[in-house]
C-alpha cells in the first residue's frame, strides 16, 4: 500500500489498484507489468510520479500519480555491472528489493546487497531514449527509456521524479545478502554559521540486511565470534547514511 495524494495505490499481483481514500471506490485498475505471474514488491510516491518495483526484476517503472501513464523504465542491472564487474554479483539476484524516495533520491536495495542513490530530477534532456528494451544504452546507466505523453491535454506543472542513472550514486558498503527495507529518519540539525539563522538539517538513511561486506576489499578473513562459527561481518546489519535535507529550515 502507498498514500498518493488522495488516493491510495495497492499493489495485487502484477496490477495496481486506485482507490479512492475518501468514498474507498475503486478509480483505477491498470497492469504495472505485463506478465501476470510477476509480482508488484514496493511503491513509491514523490510529486506527479509513482515509482514501482517488481519482484524478481531489476527494473524500475515510473508511473504518473495522476494520469497513471507509464513515464519511463529504468534496468539497474547494467550499471551495477559496470561498477562492480561480474566477479562479484549473482546475476540471478540482480532485483530490487527495497526501495525509498527520500530527500528527491531514490535509494535502490537489490538481492545481491547493493545499494544505489539516484537524484531524481524533472527534466527530461538528461535522459536516454531507446526503442529497443533488449538494447542498452552506450552510458553507465543502461537502459534508460522514456515514454512520451499520450494526454497532450494535461497539463501538471508538479514535480515528475525522472529518474536518469548516470547520476546514480553506488556504496561501496552493503550487505551479503538481499537489502531488506530502508528507513528515513530526520537527524540531528547543524548550524552553518553562528552569523547565519539557517540551519541545515540532516537525514538518517537506514538499510537493513544479513550481513556487512565493503565491495571494494571483498570478503575477509575474520574468525568467527559465537560458538557456532557466525562472525560478526554475518550477522545482521543496519547501514547508516547522512545526508543533507533538501531546504534549510529557518529557525525562530
């Protein structure tokens, strides 16, 4: 389930079912993916958009909160590939599996431990057409398909979360299993000048997951710290991030 303004998008099966969160009446039922036997996994709702993730897929659907058309499609697989190579990852675990709009970044968590920041942003010059979806795209990010708009008559000046992964972020620390969820928290707020009366705030970013690996040493050898053999690199981690707040709070 997902709030999206007034309306609420759940997810059933491959389809995504509007209600409306007032007369709960169903306003619209469309298909997020076009096989029935895949699974809608995470929902996510910033401005004008709507990002979705499928179950056993790596990629990523954006949908118009309002019109409900479907804005682009992004595949991560490519662009983990590239910065990690393919000595490290299982490809049979190249999914999403968590998933966060936070701050205008889009934080991705995938079966294989990896955790991706993308800024999202509503221009559409940055962004990468193909025709193809078999075909990939000659930047780092893959493929990056945009859809042009059927409703010529909309017009919605509200923010549409393009999502374009040349710009995406890649942390070296994740996990060794899949991303279970993602959290955001508001943290401690900094002064930047004591002359100033803003101050900025903070962003906690959380991620949950067995295991702690930095993909740029690999695995290490750590003996083992319970009687049974488990080290302290398997067991269950939360991965902290901070990050700046979009605006400045001005403080009274």
């Amino acid at each position: 389930l997902c709030v999206v303004g007034n309306n609420i998008w759940a997810a059933y099966k491959n389809c995504i079912v509007v209600v409306d969160g007032e007369s709960l009446q169903i306003v619209k039922v469309f298909a997020a993916h076009p096989r029935r036997d895949s699974q809608v996994r995470a929902v996510q709702w910033i401005g004008a958009g709507v990002w979705i993730s499928i179950r056993l897929d790596s990629t990523l659907r954006l949908y118009h909160a309002h019109t409900y058309e479907h804005l682009q499609d992004v595949d991560i697989e490519p662009y983990v590939t590239k910065m990690l190579g393919t000595s490290r990852l299982d490809f049979s675990y190249m999914r999403t599996t968590a998933l966060l709009v936070s701050n205008r970044r889009l934080w991705i968590g995938t079966g294989t431990g990896v955790v991706i920041s993308v800024p999202l942003s509503d221009s559409l010059e940055q962004k990468v057409e193909t025709s193809d979806t078999k075909k990939t795209s000659g930047g780092p990010g893959g493929l990056v398909r945009v859809y042009s708009s059927s409703n010529k008559d909309v017009k919605d000046v509200a923010f549409i979360p393009y999502c374009n992964l040349t710009q995406a972020q890649l942390s070296f620390h994740g996990h060794k299993d899949s991303v279970k969820f993602f959290l955001a928290v508001p943290g401690a707020p900094r002064v930047v000048d004591d002359d100033q009366e803003a101050e900025l705030r903070k962003m906690l970013v959380l991620s949950g997951g067995d295991g702690y690996i930095d993909f740029r040493i690999g695995e290490e050898n750590e003996p083992p710290v319970t009687p049974k053999g488990v080290r302290a690199r398997d067991m269950s981690h939360l991965i902290i991030w901070e990050v700046d707040a979009e605006l400045p709070v001005v403080s009274s």
